[in-house]
C-alpha cells in the first residue's frame, strides 16, 4: 500500500517523465519532419505517404526516446525534491533513498511493459512498413515527376529524360531520351511523350510519338537510324521490399526461430529495451541526490553523458555477438550489469548503514 509520500514522489516522477518524453520526442520529430517533407518535395512523394512516414518513424523514434527520458524524468524530479529540501523533510521521518524505488518502480514497470510491446510487436512492423512506404513512394516519384525543362534520370540511372515544354491536355513535348543498354546507346527523339503504368505499377512505359531512333556502339560503325510514330520505353521496378531483408523489419518470432547471429543480435537488441528503463530507474535514483547549494540541474549532464556511455556499449555488444567476437549467451546483459552494478554502488554510498554515507554527509 503507497503512504503519502509515495504517491507524491510517484505523481512527480509520471509528471516529469511525461513532459522531458513530450519535448524529446517534439524535437525528434520537427527533425524527421523536415527531412521527410525536404525528400518528398525534392521526389514529389504523395500527401497520403508523407504522413504515413511520420506516423511511422514517430512510433521509431519514440521507442529510442522512452529509456532516457526514464533517467531524466526521474532525476528531474528528485532533484526538485533535493534542491527545495523536501528530501530532507522525508528523510527526517525515516524514509532512506531505497524507499524512493517503490514510486519510481511502480511507474518504470508499466513503461518497460509498455516499451517492451512497442520493441517486440509495434516497432518492426512500424519499420517494415516505412520501409515498404519509403520504397514505393521513390519508385513512384521516379516516374511520376517527368516534367517540362528538367533532365530526370531512372532506371538505375540508366535513362535520361527531357521534355522542353508542356503541351495541350499535360502531353510532353519536344522530347529527348537517352539509354544504355550494356555498350549499346540508345539517343531518341520525339515531337510528344506520355507517360503510362502498368501492372500495378511494376512495370513503367515512357511512349513516344512521331520521332526518331539512333544506336549503336560510340568508337565503332554500325549507327542504326530509325523512324517511328509510336514508340514505348518499358522499365520493370523492383518490387518495394526487394532485396535482403534486414533483421530489424522481422517479427520477434522469426528471430526466436532463427539461429542466425544477426538476429540472436537484434532480438537482444528489442530485450535491451525494457531493460534499459529498469536499470536507468535504478541508477537515476541516487545520481539524483544533490548536495546543499547544488543546482537542481547539476548531475543533467552526468546522467546524459552516462546514458550514451550505456546505450554505445550496448550496440557494441549488439555488433559484437552479430560478428561472433562475444558469446550469444553473454550477449548484452554484461552491460546491463555493470549499470545496475554502477547505481548500488552509488546507492550504498548514500545509505546510512554505509560509512560511505556518513562520510558524504559530514562532508556536505
């Protein structure tokens, strides 16, 4: 059962963690905003796709988002509680730094739970589909941005188009065409040009109209001139998820299923996760202790710089198992120790059965 004054450090602690979450993830996302509105204004990505990749990458980047607000959540607020003396108010009733873990852990276990969700069943579904999105939309616009005045390049960059004006009914005119096929180049003219989709958009056709064709080999004889009325320009686009699958955009199940180290890494990776909120929790507590006349902000920058000490070695690790240079069993969780292992250290210097304590103290 919470006394009084759990529930007052609980209601700090969900208050600070939700305000530093808001403007964390605020930032994040006005950046991935500008990124993703730059490259569909630069690629005339469709209205309907932009949003959906913010959507998504906000999902992404909330998932990076939850752990170091844990830290600075809680420090936020026990150092208000330090900085205004209401700590010592607490302690004089009895109440050591080891009792404040069971409002913060009454809130760090909900959000790992929560966290956990999001990196096992939320997030690889949220990267495969802005990948899917992300894919298709550049495939799209290759195609769909053919307009008067620019050269535009596809297929691999094997192609170059230009139009010089756009005439009656959105036709393109005045059409130039280059393409490479091996050592054969293939220059083609054309007084109009349409642009068509078949197959559902996998295959692309450039028609030309009432033009002419050259090829052949440059340094070699043998140029063929052709004449024709209608000619078509096929290219066939690679599906949206062609290629190797990354072992980010695959189901949990997938990766309990395999042996593969890439994805023993990653699905560590996802445990990292939750895990992380848990032993961030427990180190925030007593880096959040201030001395008297230090600032509430003081340790910010300790427990910013301890997080990404934190967060590299555990993609180390992650790279490290993936390469087979650490035992899949050892995995990350050395460096989840070792943190856990850096907030009882400083816990027990704070502790009054610790003559570590007694010292801090008579020296503050």
């Amino acid at each position: 059962m919470f006394s009084t004054i759990d529930r007052y450090v609980l209601r700090e602690v969900a208050g600070s963690l939700g305000g530093v979450t808001a403007v964390l993830l605020a930032i994040l996302v006005s950046y991935q905003l500008a990124r993703i509105l730059g490259t569909a204004a630069e690629r005339g990505f469709p209205h309907d796709i932009v949003f959906a990749l913010i959507g998504l990458t906000t999902l992404e980047n909330l998932m990076l988002l939850v752990p170091i607000a844990m830290l600075l959540g809680v420090m936020l607020a026990l150092g208000r509680l330090y900085h205004e003396s209401e700590m010592t108010a607490v302690r004089a009733c009895g109440a050591g730094p080891e009792r404040l873990y069971l409002p913060v852990f009454a809130l760090a276990l909900p959000v790992a739970a929560l966290l956990g969700w999001l990196a096992f069943v939320v997030g690889p579904a949220a990267r495969d589909g802005a990948e899917q999105l992300r894919g298709r939309a550049m495939r799209d616009a290759q195609f769909g941005m053919l307009e008067a005045g620019k050269f535009r390049t596809y297929a691999d960059g094997q192609a170059v188009f230009y139009a010089e004006q756009l005439g009656p009914g959105g036709r393109l005119e005045n059409v130039f065409v280059q393409r490479l096929a091996g050592e054969r180049v293939e220059v083609a003219t054309a007084a109009w040009a349409e642009h068509r989709v078949l197959d559902g958009g996998s295959t692309q056709l450039v028609v030309l109209h009432d033009g002419e064709r050259v090829e052949g080999v440059p340094g070699q004889p043998g140029f063929r001139r052709i004449r024709f009325v209608e000619h078509g320009i096929p290219v066939v686009v690679p599906a949206p998820d062609a290629g190797r699958t990354l072992p980010e955009r695959r189901p949990t199940a997938t990766l309990l299923a395999s042996a593969e180290l890439a994805d023993i890494a990653e699905l560590q990776r996802r445990i990292s996760m939750p895990v992380m909120v848990l032993v961030l929790a427990i180190v925030a507590v007593p880096l959040a202790a201030l001395r008297p006349r230090e600032g509430r902000y003081a340790r910010v920058a300790i427990a910013i710089l301890l997080y990404f000490v934190y967060s590299n070695l555990l993609s180390a690790a992650q790279v490290w198992v993936e390469k087979g240079q650490l035992p899949a069993a050892l995995g990350t969780w050395w460096v989840h120790a070792l943190m856990a292992a850096t907030g009882f250290a400083l816990l027990l210097r704070q502790s009054p059965a610790s003559g570590w304590g007694r010292q801090t103290r008579a020296r503050a």
